[in-house]
C-alpha cells in the first residue's frame, strides 16, 4: 500500500518517519508542560483512554484546542485542518511532522476523508472537531457528519470531549493567550462506528445522522461538566 497519500495540493504520509515521531514527541513534552502550568489544565472523565484506533471529537472554541490535546495522551496523535495552513513551507512542514492532514473547508473533501480513513484503518487515532469551525458559547449547535461518517466507515468508537476555559483563554481574535484555567471532559467512547458489517460498502444516510445526534447530545454533556467544573453557566436548559 502506498505510504504516500495525494490530499488536495498537498501529500500526507500514512506513516511517520522516525524523525517525524522524534519531533512529534518533543513538541507534545513541551506543551503539555505549558498547558499544566500555564493553562492550569485538569483532565477529567474516562481515562485512561481506550486502546487506538478511535476519534478524538472536542468542543471548539479556541485555536488552543488543538494544543491542549497534548496532554490526552503521549501516543500519536494524526489532527485535521485547515488546508490554508499548508500554503506556507514552515508551517507545512511542521503540520507534516505533528500528523496533519490538510482539509479544505465548506465544500465536502473526499481527499481527507478517504485519508482519514485509511490512518485510522491503520490503527492511528485522529483528531476531528465535528463543530467543523470555532464556536463561540456554551451550546454545541449542529455537527458536521463527517466525524459520523468517518467512525463508521472505519469501525472504530468515538471520543466526545469538552473543553472549558480556552475560549477565555484565547478567543478569537486575540494575539496571544492568556493564563485562564481550562478543563478537559472526556466522555464514554461511542461504539455505534464498530458495530456493523465489515464488507458493507455503503453507509446508509441514517445511521450517520444517528450517529452524528447521538455525538451533539455526548459532547454537550461533556462541554456542560467542564465549564460548571469552571463555575461557569453551562449550556443546560
């Protein structure tokens, strides 16, 4: 099978080279010093994590979503986004070696999702914000499908977390963060994604919005636990 992996512009590995997994270690041991001193960060729920491969699928309300997640777990973790990271050769290289996987955003890229796919069928775990973007307040409105699609596709469960207290710490708009406390929520892993026959080729349309609920109500549930560990209004009616 060819390492190699065509995504847009752009080619993406499916396995890391051993320098790639030495800076990738490196870079999470830094963070996660940051997070815990810095952001203060507390992370609560079910742990430890399930063996991989399975979706990481976090609330979004900050860009340091995406850095507190070095915390989760000291295995390799593969994250998607945004494509327009990858115009420039630095930050290319960097997402390259972190386990990026560029998408292009508002129009469906089959490109990521067939190499989601296969890193995860390769028993890499991924990093998806079913949110699709940035959001702002304690609701976690409608979801993308593709953190449903991509679950089933594969066979593999689903993670919901919620992460209270980056939005405070880094809203958009901000230059740089600034030292709020922040708490992670990881919730049961969702099985419907492993259930199901193997061979089928197709994934019928309900139950991946069955899914994709079933995943809204998880990572509410979750985002409401982190911010009232906050003291924070959480998004209960």
């Amino acid at each position: 099978m060819d390492d190699l992996m065509k995504v847009g512009d752009f080619e993406v590995r499916l396995h890391t080279s051993a320098v790639d997994s030495g800076l990738y270690a490196t870079a999470t041991s830094i963070l996660n010093v940051v997070n815990r001193l810095y952001f203060r960060l507390e992370i609560k729920g079910d742990l430890p994590l399930p063996e991989p491969p399975y979706i990481i699928a976090p609330t979004h309300r900050s860009y340091l979503d995406t850095i507190l997640m070095a915390s989760l777990t000291r295995r390799r973790l593969r994250y998607m986004g945004k494509e327009e990271l990858w115009k420039y050769p630095f930050l290319a290289k960097v997402m390259g070696s972190m386990g990026g996987i560029p998408v292009s955003r508002g129009t469906p890229d089959r490109n990521a999702v067939e190499a989601s796919i296969r890193i995860l069928q390769a028993g890499q775990s991924l990093v998806l914000f079913p949110e699709g973007t940035r959001r702002h307040g304690p609701i976690v409105t409608d979801l993308l499908d593709g953190a449903a699609y991509i679950a089933l596709k594969a066979r593999v469960p689903v993670i919901p977390i919620g992460i209270a207290g980056s939005e405070g710490a880094m809203s958009k708009g901000a230059k740089f963060p600034r030292p709020v406390k922040c708490i992670m929520s990881i919730g049961p892993a969702i099985l419907d994604g492993v259930e199901g026959d193997p061979d089928q080729k197709r994934i019928a349309r309900s139950r991946i919005r069955v899914l994709t609920d079933r995943l809204r109500n998880d990572l509410q549930a979750q985002y409401d636990m982190a911010l009232e560990a906050l003291g924070q209004q959480s998004g209960k009616l």
